[in-house]
C-alpha cells in the first residue's frame, strides 16, 4: 500500500492522496494501516485536521473514509493525467467528495 500527505496545500491540515492497496491485498486491513499512520505523521507535523479527497463513485474508499471518522464537506472538480495500456495519456476527469478529520 501507499499514500502521500501534502503538508502545502491546506495551512491547518494534512491532505492525504494517493491512497492505494495492491488489490491482491485489498480488505485485509492495510488502508486502515496507513490511514492510521498518515494521520499520526500529520499530528507530527503540528496539524490538527486531516484531509482528503474521494471519487465519488468509489465506494469502498468512501465506506473506509466513513469508518475511521472523516466527514464529507463539500465537493470539488479533480482531473489529472492517465497513462493508457498502449503508452499514451488520456486526461481523467471527475468528482470528488471532500473530507476531513478533526485529529485529538
């Protein structure tokens, strides 16, 4: 699994992204893992809220976010470059539900 928090973007908060579990390896508990610990390393960094953002359609992300205690506020456009089977780059656009944890 893997994620990256950006410490830039929001001046109270962490932004987590990047979220991803092999799916060989999926609901065995390790984006609870990183979750947990992203949330420590934000606390860490002197930041009391955590963020992220989800596609509205993924489900199971939402239902792991809905879990671990983050809200949804609000919604935003995202796109961002996608590499294609065949090696070339589509731009992938979307929506996203915004999210965030207040961290004790």
């Amino acid at each position: 699994g893997k994620l990256a928090i950006d410490y830039a973007d929001r001046p109270d908060a962490g932004l987590i992204h990047q979220v991803a579990v092999h799916g060989l390896l999926a609901s065995c508990g390790i984006g609870s893992l990183l979750m947990a610990a992203a949330e420590d390393r934000i606390r860490d960094h002197g930041r009391s809220v955590a963020e992220l953002t989800v596609e509205r359609d993924n489900r199971r992300a939402r239902a792991l976010y809905d879990r671990l205690g983050y809200v949804a506020y609000g919604e935003e456009a995202a796109e961002w470059d996608d590499d294609q089977p065949d090696g070339t780059v589509t731009r992938y656009r979307t929506i996203c539900a915004m999210m965030r944890k207040q961290l004790s």
